[in-house]
C-alpha cells in the first residue's frame, strides 16, 4: 500500500461526498444538455439490449454506450435524473481511482498532474451532470493504462468501448498505431524490412482494430451519427466535407491554456522554447508559416446556427474577449499561443504525447462545434502520461520538457 495514494483516495472521496451536499444530492433542475440526455436514457430503458433499429433511431449524435449504461440505471432505478447523476459522479470518482492508482510509485510531477485534470473547468460540470463525456474519457485512460502495461486485449477493448461512447475518441488507438509503426520506421529504410518488422511485431493492429470499431458505426447510420439529429443541429452533409482550420487553432490553444503553460511554469524549461529556433530553423520557419496562414485565411470562429448560438469559442476565447482582446489581435495571440503548443509536441523527438496531440487536434478541425471540452481528453492523457517521465527531459540532446516516454510501451 503506497501512502501517497492512499491519502489522495481518502482527499478526494471526502471532496466528492462534500460535493454530493452541496449540489443537494444532485436533486436540481436539469441542466442544459440534461434536457435532451434523459429522454434518450429514458428511451434506451425500454430495451436493455438495444435494437438495431433504436440503435439508428436515437436522437443523439454521438454513440449510444453512455445511454445504455442511463437506461440500464432508469430500468432498475426509475425516470429520476439524480440517478442518471449518480452514475456520472461515481465513474467521475473511478477515473480519477484509475489516474491515481495507475501513477508511478514515485514522481515529481504526481500532484502537478492530478491537479491539472481536476482544474478543469469541464471536468467538474461532466462530473456533477448526466453529461456523457465522462464515460469516453475513463475508457480512454483505462485504455492508456491497459497499452502501457502490455494488456493489448484489454486496451482495444477499452478504446472500443471509448468509441461508442464518443466517435472522436478513435483519435487514440489511431496515435498508437502511428506510434507504434514509427518504431518500426525508424529503425529500418528498407520498405520491406518495415513490412517484416511490421508483421512481427503485431501490437498496432490491436489499435487498429478499435480505430475500425467506428466503421459498423457509420454503416448503420450511412454517416457520422443518426440523419436526423444530424440535421437537427444543423450537421448537415455539406458541412461533413469542409475542413476547419480555426477549430484547429483554437485546440492548439486550450492545449497551451490548460497544459503546455501550467507544465513548463512547474518544470522551469521555458528555455526550451528560446532554444527551439536555433535548434530547429526549417522546422520553426515551417511552423510560422502555418500559423500565419491560418490566422490570416481561417481565423478561429465559433460556428453559428439556429441550435447553436452561444458566441465563443470556449472559455479560453471568452476569457480573451472579456478583457478587450478581440478581432484581428485575438487571432495573432492565439497564433503565439499555437506556436508555443507545436513547439512542445513537433520535433525530432516524436514520442506518443506528439502522436497523441497531432492525431486529436486533427481530427478536431472536423468537429460540429469549437469548445474547451474536446481538448480535455487529450490533456488528461497527457497529464497521466507526464508522470512516467524518469527524467524531466526527453534527452540532453533534445532538452524537450516533460518528454513522454513511458517506460515498456512498444
């Protein structure tokens, strides 16, 4: 029995019970997404084991596993919105179990870490509401556990089950694949060697075939999520084939908001940043480029519609507006802020936080909607994996702060 966790598992259950009192044991009114959420739940009660056709019929856009789990609850429970948020609250408490138990036996950065998943805005209001983001994130942090210590069954199952409850969560088993095969590119230029060594050693296509977990998805649907509720929040399929470069930008900048910056203020490496140029020229002129182009021909713009009329960004944006910062200028810090979170992830050293980062932020230039939230999946798993880090750096040679090497994964 290790102290330290122990003492954190007692901290935290007595935060959560303090928490259950004074949200008045979660009897309130329903909240926001809550309004449309327990109607679904409610909806999946009637079929324990849903058919095909309420599994094509739901009005929600991201996939079922979190309703099911709320309509197993109403079955056995009944139509009350408090146990709906009981559910999220105690799988709240478990991801936080799976955070800390999982953790080195020893590490510098353990509070940093866990400090930096909790401060989170969006964590709080996942964990106190029937909000279904709480149920992707802990199979994505089981999943991430179950890679680094070699359970690879166990792992894509749990990227599986991530999947099925939010679709962009493929992001992850897909930055393992890239990870994983990375390997076996750096070690050999012979193409066929790669494809020996590829076949050899077979851990990817485990990852794999959780990323493929969202084709029966999308078969069943003939999309992305149901046709209807698609339409409903104005998703519609001329918005599937558009590509939007500012939600880009704005992840870039809710990934150095809520780690990047918090990471080097505690690790003390800014002077990676002002080496960077030096270091790395053509890449850092490569990245300025980049950036430029987006802030110039795609700023970063909240999507507006009918369903959707809230005017930020995020809180990040909203917190820039508040204090004067807006157009033109906005943009260009947001560009500062995207230079400095490529920088921690784009170099030589492409370890699995890159993969993680470049994959997610990626994919969220897909997304229906700009918002803090979507990052915070991959800020967790970057908070989880600093904490194996045996050295605050990736090597003497590279200075790049709080690399992430985990110890026995590929």
């Amino acid at each position: 029995m290790q102290p330290r966790k122990l003492y954190t598992t007692l901290f935290l259950l007595a935060l959560f019970i303090l928490v259950f009192f004074l949200k008045e044991q979660f009897t309130g009114p329903l909240y926001q997404d809550e309004f449309h959420y327990l109607p679904t739940a409610v909806y999946f009660s009637s079929e324990p084991l849903p058919s095909i056709h309420l599994l094509q019929s739901y009005n929600e856009l991201n996939t079922p596993v979190p309703f099911m789990l709320g309509g197993w609850v109403i079955h056995l429970f009944g139509e009350n919105i408090q146990y709906l948020r009981l559910l999220t609250f105690v799988t709240s408490f478990l991801l936080l179990m799976v955070f800390v138990w999982s953790s080195p036996a020893q590490s510098r950065r353990y509070w940093l870490c866990l400090a930096g998943l909790m401060i989170f805005p969006n964590y709080y209001l996942c964990s106190v509401y029937y909000y279904t983001d709480i149920f992707a994130w802990i199979f994505v942090l089981s999943g991430i556990v179950a890679y680094i210590r070699h359970k690879h069954f166990w792992a894509a199952l749990f990227f599986i089950l991530a999947v099925s409850s939010r679709q962009y969560m493929l992001a992850f088993p897909a930055a393992i694949v890239g990870y994983e095969l990375l390997g076996n590119i750096e070690k050999t230029r012979s193409v066929q060697l790669l494809i020996g060594r590829a076949l050899q050693n077979r851990t990817w296509i485990y990852y794999a075939i959780a990323v493929l977990s969202i084709v029966p998805w999308v078969l069943l649907w003939k999309g992305p999520a149901p046709a209807a509720v698609m339409a409903e929040q104005h998703y519609d399929s001329d918005k599937l084939v558009q590509y939007n470069f500012g939600f880009v930008l704005y992840a870039c900048v809710c990934l150095a908001v809520y780690y990047v910056i918090p990471e080097v203020l505690f690790t003390r490496k800014a002077s990676y940043f002002i080496s960077y140029p030096r270091k790395y020229p053509r890449l850092f002129v490569i990245l300025l480029l980049i950036i430029s182009a987006i802030v110039v021909f795609f700023p970063a713009r909240q999507a507006h519609n009918p369903y959707f009329t809230w005017p930020y960004l995020g809180y990040v944006d909203q917190l820039f507006m508040t204090i004067g910062i807006q157009g033109f200028v906005k943009q260009v810090c947001f560009g500062i802020l995207m230079l400095v979170t490529l920088m921690r992830f784009i170099s030589p050293g492409f370890n699995l936080a890159s993969w993680m980062f470049v994959v997610n932020t990626l994919l969220l230039g897909k997304a229906q909607l700009s918002w803090d939230k979507y990052s915070l999946p991959v800020i967790m798993a970057l908070w989880f994996l600093t904490m194996f880090d045996e050295h605050w750096l990736l090597s003497e040679k590279e200075e790049q702060p709080a690399a992430i090497n985990v110890p026995g994964a590929r």
